[in-house]
C-alpha cells in the first residue's frame, strides 16, 4: 500500500497554522481538528514546520504556561521530515519508529497534500492484514 492510498481515504483537509499565530491559537486548533499536530506553513503555502501537542508539552515543561504566548515558530519542529503520495506505507513505519514521531507531512512536487499519521498507518496495516488473512481462509476452506 502507498501513501497515496491512505490520502484517498482521508479527504483534503489538511489540519495547518502559521508560524505567527499564537501557541495558544495553535492548541486550540489542535482540539477543534482532533488532531496532534498542526503543519505549519507561510502565507505562500510553503511548508515550514509541524507543531505538535509534544512540541507544546517540551515548552510549558521548559517556560511554564507563558509559553502559550510564544509564536508557533518558536515552538515547532522546523526541520519536518516529509515522504510523497509514492513512497509505501512499510517506508514510513520505519521512518516513523526510527524517529520516534507521529506525523508526517505528504509533499508532491514540493507542495503539501496531506499529513500521515501514525494512526493512518496502523489503520491501513490492519486493512492490509484483514485482507490476507480472508485470502488465506478462502485459500484454506477450498482443500
């Protein structure tokens, strides 16, 4: 399965924020969106970090909650590690582990698709082993 595949599955909205914007902002888009992490781009469109709800925790553990008055640029992660809608999804377990994150921006030609999470992942595994187990017991019931 490719990433591509889990996108299709996902829609188009991508959960983002400016670097800009408020921590404080960011955190309650975080709860609006259901999600644990926010791409972070220019006002071009142009990927410049990822902001997640571990990125947030480091800063108050480190400032306290004044950190919530910080701009977003000053708390993400700006060097993102991103994949494409080709790369497989095996490819970004091994990244994801390796790394130890949970979010990772999709790029095509330089431009932002989509965001994979680590849930996107497991769920797209788990479809992927349901498949060959019924093959298997199809293959099985037939002898």
């Amino acid at each position: 399965m490719k990433v591509r595949d889990i996108l299709d599955g996902k829609g188009s909205h991508i959960a983002s924020t400016q670097p800009d914007i408020t921590v404080e902002a960011a955190v309650r888009s975080l709860g609006e969106e259901k999600v644990g992490a926010l791409v972070v781009v220019e006002p071009s469109g142009k990927l410049c970090g990822i902001i997640s709800e571990r990125d947030v925790v480091r800063r108050l553990a480190a400032s306290g909650s004044g950190a919530l008055q910080a701009k977003v640029a000053d708390v993400m992660t700006c060097e993102v590690m991103t994949c494409t809608p080709d790369d497989s999804v095996e490819h970004l377990m091994a990244l994801m582990t390796q790394n130890r994150f949970r979010h990772l921006p999709v790029l095509e030609h330089d431009r932002l698709v989509g965001v994979v999470s680590i849930g996107d992942v497991v769920k797209s595994r788990l479809q992927d082993l349901e498949q060959e187990t019924s093959v298997l017991r199809d293959y099985i019931s037939a002898y």
